[in-house]
C-alpha cells in the first residue's frame, strides 16, 4: 500500500537494546533476593518465562508453576506488585550504572527519523520507569522527549500479544496503522503489531531467534550499521544492508 511513512513504533526490550539477559533477569533475582526468597531465574529458566510478556504476570505464572504454596497469601497482589518494584529499582540502578548499549542502527534510525520529521513512539510492555531510565542512559538525558508518544507497562490492561498497546498508541499518534511501520524482536510482539494492522519488521535475539515469525514483513538479525550490515533471516532480501527511511518507506510498499 503505497501510503508515506508517518511514524516508527518501536518495541524495547530485545528491540532498542539486549536487555533480557542481563538487565530484567539480573533485577528480577536481586529483587528476590533482597525479599529473600531463594528463586534464581538461570538463563534458560528466563528464556522459557519471557514467553509470558509483563514481569508481574511473569512472576505471577512462575509462582503458579513452580511455588504454587504461596498462592495462598491473602495480600498476593500486593505482595507480587511490591516485588516487582523492587525488581524496577533494581533495573534502574543496573542501566544506569553498567548500562546496556543499543542495538546497531537503532541510534542512527532514530536520529534520522529525527531529522526527516518522521515520528518516533515507543509501544512497549515494560514498566515506563525502565523506558526512561534506557532512552537516558543510551540516547541523551532528554531523549524521551524526542518520542511524540510513549506507550508502556500497565497503561493498558492487555499486554502483548494482545494489540492493546499498539492500539493506545496509534490513537496517542492520531495515525492509522497504514502510515506507520512496527518494529519488534519476538513472536508475542509480532502477533500484537500484526493485530493491529502494522507492517512489521523483525530484528531477533538469542531468546527469540527460533520463534515463529510468520507475517513479518522481513526478519532480520538487527537493523545494521554500514560498518556492521545485517543478516537477512527470512523474508524479502535487499540490496541495502542496514534499516534506514528509504528501506522502510520500501517495507511499507510491499
Ligand atoms: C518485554 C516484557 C517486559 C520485560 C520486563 O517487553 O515482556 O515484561 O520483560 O519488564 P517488550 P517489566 O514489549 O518491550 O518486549 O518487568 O517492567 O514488565
Ligand atoms: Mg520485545
């Protein structure tokens, strides 16, 4: 559909930087310990977790799973959501003393999508705290006022795979899905932008390479540097090898 491009709705976690492995898991195990539980979310263990999107639900569906005794507290919520808080600071603190770099071609993307006047939003399931404190420690101080719209965490009740969050931005953005391209790196996300009628691009990580990403617009390993292109891993090739404006004005045609 030969609509101009108007706005990049970028996921986060595993999109704008690697920060699974070794920030939300690492915060998620300080965080139990400091509430001095013994559970230890090892790589794998995290990897089979993540398939379920929102870290209070993650802890919620670990509980039900593997420490179905506690499910009788009667202040659960509050105490899962008193966790998870504690799970945030803990990933703040990480990002901002050790810090977790962005992906290649996202900082380029951006400030080119800056420059040409294209709009930047965030749709994200993750906490705002943690959108903050990423964009901040990656990008510039002020960097989450360069995006026109942030959607993130609870603000919606569904989250991925369910479209909530694509849906809340999209109307935050005034735009319709046609104008816009998604950018994503798991199969929850995929499904979330695809229901909401978004062109999607796929760039993948260590936990989400072997997912199923059928409807993506092309999968790709990152969104590449000229110093550093990127490896095509399904759908259409190209000649060019990293994600730029006129490559995804190109997706969008398609
Ligand atoms: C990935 C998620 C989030 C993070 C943890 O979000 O599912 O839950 O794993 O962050 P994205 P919270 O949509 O950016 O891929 O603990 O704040 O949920
Ligand atoms: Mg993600």
């Amino acid at each position: 559909m030969n609509i101009e491009l108007r706005a990049v709705l970028f996921d986060v976690d595993g999109t704008l930087a690697d920060t699974e492995r070794d920030g939300h898991r690492v915060a998620f195990n300080a965080a139990f310990k400091e509430f001095g539980l013994d559970w230890n979310w090892d790589i794998a263990l995290y990897g089979a977790l993540l398939l379920v999107t929102g870290g209070k639900e993650r802890i919620r569906y670990f509980i039900e799973k593997y420490r179905s005794d506690i499910l009788n507290r009667s202040d659960l919520d509050d105490w899962v959501e008193e966790l998870h808080k504690a799970k945030t600071k803990h990933f703040v603190k990480l990002l901002k003393h050790g810090g977790i770099p962005l992906r290649p071609g996202v900082g380029r993307l951006i400030h080119q999508l800056r420059e040409q006047k294209i709009k930047i939003a965030i749709a994200t399931t993750t906490a705002p705290e943690n959108v903050t404190a990423l964009l901040e420690t990656t990008l510039a101080k002020d960097a989450p006022s360069w995006f026109d719209v942030i959607g993130a965490g609870d603000i919606v009740s569904k989250k991925k795979p369910a479209p909530d969050i694509y849906y809340w931005t999209l109307e935050q953005l005034r735009l319709s899905p046609q104008q816009c391209i998604a950018i994503e790196d798991s199969a929850n996300g995929l499904h979330a932008a695809l229901a909401a009628n978004l062109t999607t691009l796929i760039t993948v990580n260590d936990y989400t390479r072997r997912q199923d990403f059928n409807g993506a617009i092309a999968v790709l390993s990152d969104l590449g540097e000229p110093s550093h292109p990127f490896t095509e891993i399904a759908g259409i090739t190209f000649s060019e090898k990293w994600v730029d404006i006129h490559l995804l004005n190109y997706l969008k045609k398609r």
